[in-house]
C-alpha cells in the first residue's frame, strides 16, 4: 500500500465529511474529533456518491436508498430500502416496471472499501493499493 496525500488536516471539520478524488478514486472522508476516516465515495448498494448522504456519529446514510455504513471499518449497518412505488415494481403489470423492479431487488448492498489513514506533520494521507 501507498500513502497518498489526501489534504490538509484543517480542511477536516468535525462531523462534517468532505469527497476528494485521490487516485482517480472518490474517497469519503471524516474526522472525528482527533480521528479521520477514510472509505470509498461510493454507496455499497448502487454506487450513489455517499458525501450526499446524512452522516451521524460514524455512520452514513446513502441519500438515495437508504443503505447505512460505518465510517471506522465500511461494513453494513443496514441495507436499502425500495420505497414505494419502486417496491412494487416487481409485481406490475407493466414489463418494463417489472424488470426494473426485479433488477431493484436483486441488488445486494455490499461493504464499502475502507482506507487507512494517517496524518503526518498536518498532512493527511490514506494508504491506497
Ligand atoms: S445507491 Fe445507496 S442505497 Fe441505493
């Protein structure tokens, strides 16, 4: 893993999560009080940027379907949810609705990448592969 400088430790207000594009890859980023988390901008259900969603005492929450994920390790606190109408897609009548909401459905929300972080001097780094 390579470190790679991501910004400066005062741009990171606390609670307040930033998207910087590192490496060609959007990466989601927090601090929380003297801790900066880092994971990939992008939402483990359908890959929503996850900087649009709510962020709450280290957890996020995709703004388009719901999906929760912790901050510290990217793993799943809560899967989507298909609102109505989109959960009653699967059973019209209509073709077309009804393959979208099949394809809805059959969508797992997986983790989000997790990236190490480190802070040298005032600059923050994450570790990339
Ligand atoms: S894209 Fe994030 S919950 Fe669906």
């Amino acid at each position: 893993m390579n470190p790679v400088r991501v910004c400066h430790v005062e741009e990171l207000d606390h609670d307040r999560p930033r998207c910087y594009r590192v490496n060609n890859v959007d990466v989601f980023i927090v601090r929380h009080w003297a801790t900066i988390y880092a994971i990939e901008n992008r939402c483990g259900h359908a890959g929503a940027p996850l900087h649009r969603g709510e962020y709450t005492d280290g957890l996020i929450v995709c703004a388009l379907h719901g999906a929760a994920f912790r901050v510290e390790t990217g793993e799943v606190e809560w899967t989507a949810i298909l609102p109505p109408p989109m959960s009653e897609y699967s059973s019209s009548d209509n073709p077309r609705l009804r393959l979208f909401g099949e394809l809805m459905e059959a969508i797992e929300t997986l983790p989000v990448k997790r990236f190490p972080v480190t802070v040298e001097g005032d600059e923050v780094y994450i570790l990339m592969p």
